[in-house]
C-alpha cells in the first residue's frame, strides 16, 4: 500500500504496436481501475533487449507504447506511465533478487524454454533470469494486485516466492502481490491459428490486428480469419474461430454472446467477418485519432516521460534503500 491506496503495478514490451488482444485483454479494462488504485504502468523496455532489438525501431516503439497506454484512455496524471529503463531501481534490485532466487527455480519456467526454441542463436542470461527482473518491477512498487494472464501466472508465483523468502530472512521489507481479480479482460485468439493467443509476435500479419492498423488493412485481415466448414454461427470450442470472432464483437460493443448470436442468426460468415470488422474499426478509429494528435505533441509527452519517471523512482527508490539497508550495502553520505 502506497500513501493510502492499494498499488497495481503492470507493462508490456516495447517490441511493436500491441494488438487488439492486449488492448481487450487489459489495456482496455486498466482504464476502469485508475481511481480505485495507485497504478504503475511500465514500458517495459528492459525486458525487450532479451531479443536483438534495432535500436531506433525500439526507442520509436517505446515512445508509441507510451502514447498508447494514454491513446487508449489512461490519465498520466492519475497513473504512473513511464519507462523502465528511466528507473535504475529495476535493474538494481533485480541483481540484489537474482542472489535470492535459486537455479533450479529458473529451469522450472515455460517462458525460457518458449523463447529458447524461438531464438537459439541468441540464448543469453537476461532470457534466463527474465523472471527476476519481472520480480523487481512489482515488489519495487510493493504491488498489492498485478493483472496478469495465465501466460504470467507462473512469474507471479515466482514472484512471490522470492518475496517470501526475502521476508523470512530479514522481515517485513515486500509486500506479497496478489493476483488482480476484477473485471476479466476476454482471451483474443490467432485470426489463422484461434486455438492460439492472438501475438505480436507471430510471423503471420494476418493473424493479429494491431491498435494501429489501417482500417482497410483491419477489414482484410477479418476476411481472411480462419472459420470452419460447419457454415452455422454457434459459440462452441468446437468452431474456436467462430467463436474468436464472437468474443471480439462482445469485447469491442459491450453485448452478450446470448445477443451477438441472436443478431448473427441466420448469417454466413463472410457477413459476420464483415460485422465484427466494423466494430473493430469503430472502437479504434477514436484510439488512433488520439494517438495522432498526441504525436504531434511532443512537448507534452516529453512532460509526462519527465514527470513520471521522477514520480516512480521516487516510489522504486524508498523500497531499493530499505533493501540495500537490510543486505547490508554500506549507508550512502549525504
């Protein structure tokens, strides 16, 4: 708890333009808790560097992320946006964790071994220890909540394992996060794999929309999605792209499944492909708008990277001090 109010902490990579799946999944819905929370939100460009990043794309893409996160409706006065790497404190006190994390731990994560498979020229340590630093974002912050998916689930534990286990050594120094329970963001399928999570990261561009898509370019990547030969609109798991579509079109028009199929009924698919394009590009035309309008603003973004950043390290700092003075680390002279 933070001056009174529970904290949140949260980011995504500065990799490219987020999809449609993180922004119904937990962008959207992180508008709806400023008040309710004190909120870290991170770019989390630290993490990014484990994959070979060109690095004008990835200071372009970070600075697009930032005007994202506040494009989609999060108030920079009301919560923390800022950059990772702006605040030494993460990197710090990952080295300080990462001596209380134990090997075998790290070996037991899907996400190394994911990445591995995907990046064998490039298998370095920052991969390998990914999940401490992920650690230090949130106990820096000492994070009541953090939103996370069932991809994340396992970071969190970890988490809070070597939360616990720094307790147990030296006392009541992190907080031990939970995970954030409130409203659920709907799990965005692939448009040409929908037993798999729509990802920025797939080689196929037809597979994900992302926030900044054209709307001609949207409308043609729905066309294409991947349905079935059924010909029949039902929300089953046993026509996952039918139903991917559905959770789309209730995500982005605020209706129940029970209402889409009875608007749907008697359609084919090219018209419900058609249908739920529409509602895509309806919800984002007002993001992107807004998104353009803030890159022309550059002083104004340049304020709030300035001011957010000294707002977080004021916060990661308190809790960096105290460990270093629980470690033992020598007290600085001021």
């Amino acid at each position: 708890m933070l001056d009174g109010k529970k904290s949140l902490f949260s980011g995504m990579q500065a990799t490219g333009t987020i999809t449609l799946g993180n922004y119904l999944g937990a962008l959207k819905n992180w508008v709806d808790i400023e008040n309710e929370y004190m909120c870290f939100y991170s770019v989390v460009d630290l993490h990014s560097i484990t994959v070979r990043q060109d690095p004008k794309v990835l200071r372009k893409n970070a600075r697009d992320l930032l005007m994202l996160y506040i494009a989609a409706g999060l108030d920079p006065e009301k919560n923390c946006i800022y950059y990772q790497s702006h605040v030494s404190a993460h990197a710090e006190l990952a080295w300080i964790l990462n001596c209380f994390t134990y090997m075998g731990e790290m070996n037991r994560m899907t996400q190394f071994k994911d990445k591995s498979a995907k990046h064998s020229d490039n298998i370095n340590t920052g991969l390998f220890t990914y999940p401490v630093l992920m650690a230090a974002d949130i106990l820096l912050y000492q994070a009541d909540v953090v939103p996370v998916g069932i991809d994340q689930k396992q970071h969190l534990e970890i988490t809070r394992d070597i939360a616990a286990r720094f307790n147990n050594i030296y006392g009541d120094v992190f907080t031990i996060p939970e995970m954030y329970m409130g409203k659920a963001g709907r799990k965005i399928m692939s448009l040409q794999e929908p037993t798999k999570k729509m990802s920025k990261s797939d080689t196929n561009p037809n597979s994900h929309i992302l926030l900044l898509d054209d709307p001609a370019v949207i409308m043609k990547k729905f066309k294409r999605a991947v349905t079935d030969s059924e010909g029949v609109i039902a929300y089953r798991d046993e026509q996952p792209g039918i139903k991917n579509l559905i959770d789309i079109y209730c995500a982005t028009t605020g209706c129940t499944v029970e209402a889409a199929l009875a608007e749907f009924d008697g359609l084919g698919y090219g018209a419900l492909k058609q249908r739920v394009g529409e509602a895509v590009i309806a919800e984002l035309e007002p993001v992107q708008q807004r998104f353009r309008d803030l890159s022309k603003n550059k002083d104004y973004i340049n304020s709030i990277i300035k001011n957010n950043a000294e707002k977080a390290g004021y916060y990661a700092t308190k809790t960096l001090r105290k460990v270093q003075r629980k470690v033992g680390f020598p007290d600085r002279i001021r």
